[in-house]
C-alpha cells in the first residue's frame, strides 16, 4: 500500500498503475477496463469505514481511501480543532483491508491555501432546497464545504465509483445530487449504517462520549425504531412517526434533539405521508457531542432476488416461484437480450460503444409483467415492436454478454429494474441483482451447479431441441470462459451477495429448487414486521 500526500504523487501514481493495469489487460485480449474505487473519509476509522473499503476492494482493480479533515465543512464553534486524528492507525486498517492508496493531503495542498481563513475559494454549492432542511438548517455552509471536498476529490482521483455510509444520509442525497447535476462521471454507492450491539450507530465522534453518555445515545436508535414498527403496522402519517420518535427520545433526558424531520430520500424535501419512502433522521447533542442517526421507511412488498451464473436453470425456476408466490417476475436476461437484438438489428458494430449508448438511451423498452401461466412467456416490446420470440435466437444468445458488459447499457437497464422494482412484491433473476439492482432485497438467492453439470443440462436442452450434438469438454470451456467473464469483467461482475443463500443444484430437480426457495420466503416473511 501506499501513502501519498500531494496531488502530484497521486496523479503520478495512478497513471501508472492504471497504464500498467491498462496494459496487462490487453495482453490478455480483456476488453475490462480497470476500474478505481474511491472511499472519501475524514480518517478515524471504525468498522463503518472499513464496510465502505471492503465493498471497494470487491467491486474496483484498484482501491483509493483518502483520509482528509476538511476545515471547509466545519462550522465556526464545530469541532474541527479537536476531531480525532489517527492517520497511523488507519494507514495501518487500510493496509489490512488490502488497500492500494491513501491519499492524505494538508489543507494547503488540497486548497492551494488555508480554506479555514480564507474565503477566495471556488466552491460547489449544493441546490438551496437540498440544504434547507435536515443537518443544512443547522450547519450552514456544511453541505457547500462537504460538496467542494468532495468534487476535488473526484476530479484528482476520477474513480469509477465512490462509496458513502448511509448514516450521513443528506450527504449522500447532496452528493448523488452534485455528480448528476455537473455531470461527473462517477457512481455513487452507499453502504448501510453499522451498528454496535447495544444499536448505536458507528461515528468518529463515539470517541467523544463517556460510558454513560454512550449509553444513554443509544436512545436514538430505539426511538427510531419506535417509528419504525408504527410504521410496519400501517401507520404512514409524518405527524404520528415523528410523534413516536419524541416520545421514546423524552425517556433519556440528557439527550438534547437538534431535530428529528421525515424527508423524500431523494429530493429531502419534507414529507407529509410516506408514499414510497421516506428518510427519518435525527440529530442531538449529548453533553458536548453531535449525533446524527437515521432509518430509510420503504413502503414496498418484500423483494426476491436470484442470481447466479448461465446455465443453472434460473428462469424456469424464477417462473415458477413468481407462480407460486404469486408475484410479480422481470426477467432482466430478456432485457439486455432486446438491446441486443435492437443492437444487430440497428446494424451497430457490437463494439461501437458510444453508438450503442445512444441506441439504449433512446430505446422504449417495455416488459409484461404478469406471470400468467408458466406456458406462455410474458411478452417483450422494443420501440412498440414484439420482440419475444426474437430475443430467443441464437445470434441473440451469442452476443447478449459483450452488450450486457457495456457500461451504458447497464447503467441504464439497472435504472429501469429498480423502476419496475420499486414498489416491491416481485421476484428479479440476473446476475447483479442482489449485489447491485437491489440491495437490500429481502432474500437474496444464489444458484449455482458445477460445470460438468450445466454442460450436461446444455447438452440435453441441444438434445430436445433437435440440434446438432456438441462434445461435452468443449461446452464446460464455454460455460468456464463464460463464467470468468462474467465474473471479472468491470461492470456488476457476477458475485454471490454476502447475505445471499446458495443453492448448489447439481442433486436437485427443478421443483425440488422450486420447493426450496418459496420455502426460504416464506421463513423470511414469517421473520418480516406484520405489514409488510
Ligand atoms: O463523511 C465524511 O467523512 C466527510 O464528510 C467526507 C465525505 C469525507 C468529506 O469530507
């Protein structure tokens, strides 16, 4: 691992390691580009932290933390002077987790100049309703120094993806917002809160309290949690969740609320009704010291998730669950196969990238959602064109995994599942759907075989389908060559989700499988509060 504390020594560092990186890859004919994670924290680090590093070190070739105490997002009586600094320690956390850089510049590299004093400094300013409520009423200019911070980090280290804890949910909701609003070319991923036993959530600041005062914050999650199950049992009234939050904070008299609002995740603007989701949040002192927590309220059915690699049998097993189930199935393979075939269709080069952006941004692509019955296969329209049975083709199957790894072509068909998704009760087969599309599905299933066996599946489907035989060594290459794409190629690689269960299938019938999940959902639903 290294440590660099210029802008120079990261710039130079990671045009090499990304040349090198650029360089091995063609050597081994890999179109995968090398893709950078980047885990902007101001050091400290705690478990929270290192979920965010561990995500990186999954999902990127390279991993960057940068450890930076921005004297810009510190307001004039804040704890800036004091805040924990520990850069030994964490340097020492980071190499553990196999991190490849920190990045830990002084103010005056980073701002040219000290920021703290001195004003004349362009800064990235956040949309005002954004920061109109929540932490923005009571910390102004923190949201401004946070979002300049920020876009200088990922404009110096131009990472595939940033990861943010959901604890600071309004910094979350501010930086999405800056990065498609300037068009930085980044993702931004954020990672659930970490909670010690006793329910209090992870923060640098802990470091600050006392025993009894440690304890005593733990009130904060129980009072969210107060609102959570009000919720659960119907209850969508702002008013009345807010109300329970107040009253379960009241039993713990040394803690003082700043705020406790019920927001639109997204825009956070103040909610009347959870409609689809709102974002409680709270902020107190005790003693000295400022907390924030919060819970993300989803007003969805439960969502199931299965993935796994080709040829283990997945669709006809998610057909038949969302029969069974009765809910509602996308078949996200059939997607990428109607861009695909809209792609050979169009005449466009499978490699000409950017044409096949264009393609997909304009494309009006449209699912029949209903499972009717498992004999006829729900219908799929591109640009008002049935196209159902012309996914099905060969050529189609032949070319769907270049189009699927394309990253245009994902981002945009991620966005349209989480669309379809949204309102829960529906079942998602893919390969990142546990991992990426949702996740924070409430079952997640990884199906998988062996090889050997899905070969012989393949080679008994040729069968029935009166096709040439094929030799069974050369169908495990493909099957293997397939499954090393998939799961190293740069964007949503195939990866069993941490929380997923797997179901080694290689003994097992389809209805067996069958069997097994809708029985693992109905555990986890019986496990669900009441209304979900
Ligand atoms: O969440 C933090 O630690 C900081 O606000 C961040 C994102 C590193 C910017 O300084």
């Amino acid at each position: 691992m290294r440590l660099f504390t210029t802008v120079a020594g990261l710039r130079c560092y990671l045009h090499l390691r990304r040349s090198e990186q650029e360089l091995a890859g063609t050597k081994l004919a890999d179109v995968n580009p090398v893709t950078v994670g980047l885990v902007p924290t101001m050091g400290a680090l705690h478990r929270g932290h290192l979920s965010l590093i561990h995500r990186a070190r999954q999902d990127n070739h390279l991993v960057v933390v940068s450890i930076f105490v921005n004297p810009l997002q510190f307001g004039v009586n804040e704890d800036f002077q004091i805040y924990p600094r520990t850069l030994e320690q964490d340097q020492q956390q980071c190499e553990q987790a196999d991190v490849d850089l920190v990045f830990a510049p002084t103010a005056s590299e980073l701002y040219g100049t000290d920021a703290s004093v001195n004003n004349a400094l362009t800064q990235v300013l956040p949309p005002a309703a954004a920061i109109a409520s929540l932490c923005g009423r009571f910390r102004p200019g923190h949201f401004e120094g946070v979002a300049t911070v920020v876009t200088k980090l990922l404009n110096l280290v131009q990472p595939d993806r940033a990861y943010f804890g959901q604890k600071d949910a309004q910094q979350v909701a501010i930086v999405r917002r800056v990065v498609a609003d300037l068009n930085v070319p980044v993702e931004i991923v954020s990672c659930p809160i970490v909670r010690e036993v006793s329910g209090l959530a992870l923060s640098s600041r802990n470091q600050y309290l006392t025993e009894e005062e440690r304890s005593q914050a733990t009130v904060l999650y129980r009072s969210l949690q107060q609102a959570e199950q009000l919720f659960r049992a119907g209850n969508l009234k702002s008013s009345d969740l807010l109300t329970a939050v107040q009253a379960e904070l009241t039993t713990t008299p040394a803690l003082k609320p700043e705020y406790v609002e019920l927001v639109d995740p997204v825009t956070l603007a103040p909610l009347e009704r959870v409609e689809e989701s709102g974002l409680l949040a709270i902020a107190a002192h005790i003693g000295s010291t400022r907390l924030i927590d919060n819970v993300v309220l989803r007003n969805r059915q439960p969502i199931l998730a299965i993935d796994g690699p080709a040829g283990v049998g997945k669709s006809t097993v998610v057909r038949q669950v969302a029969q069974t189930l009765g809910l509602l199935h996308l078949d996200t393979g059939a997607m990428y196969r109607a861009i695909t075939w809209l792609v050979m269709q169009s005449g466009v080069a499978l490699d000409d990238q950017p044409a096949i952006a264009e393609l997909v941004s304009q494309c009006q692509l449209e699912l029949e959602n209903q499972v009717k019955s498992l004999l006829s296969t729900p219908k799929v329209w591109v640009n008002g064109q049935d196209v159902t049975l012309a996914i099905r083709s060969a050529e189609v199957t032949a070319h769907v995994s270049t189009i699927a790894a394309q990253p245009a072509v994902r981002r945009s068909l991620v966005k349209q599942q989480q669309q379809y998704g949204r309102k829960g009760g529906i079942v998602m087969d893919g390969r990142d759907i546990g991992t990426s599309v949702f996740p924070d599905a409430e079952l997640k299933i990884f199906l998988t075989a062996s090889v050997q066996e899905r070969a012989r599946r393949r080679q008994l489907d040729l069968k029935n389908q009166g096709q040439p035989e094929v030799n069974l060594e050369e169908l495990e290459r493909t099957i293997y060559e397939r499954d090393r794409k998939d799961s190293t190629r740069s964007i949503a690689p195939l990866r069993k989700a941490e929380d997923a269960i797997e179901i080694q299938t290689d003994q097992l019938t389809i209805d067996e499988v069958v069997a097994k999940i809708v029985s693992l959902y109905h555990q986890r639903l019986a496990s669900l509060p009441k209304n979900y």
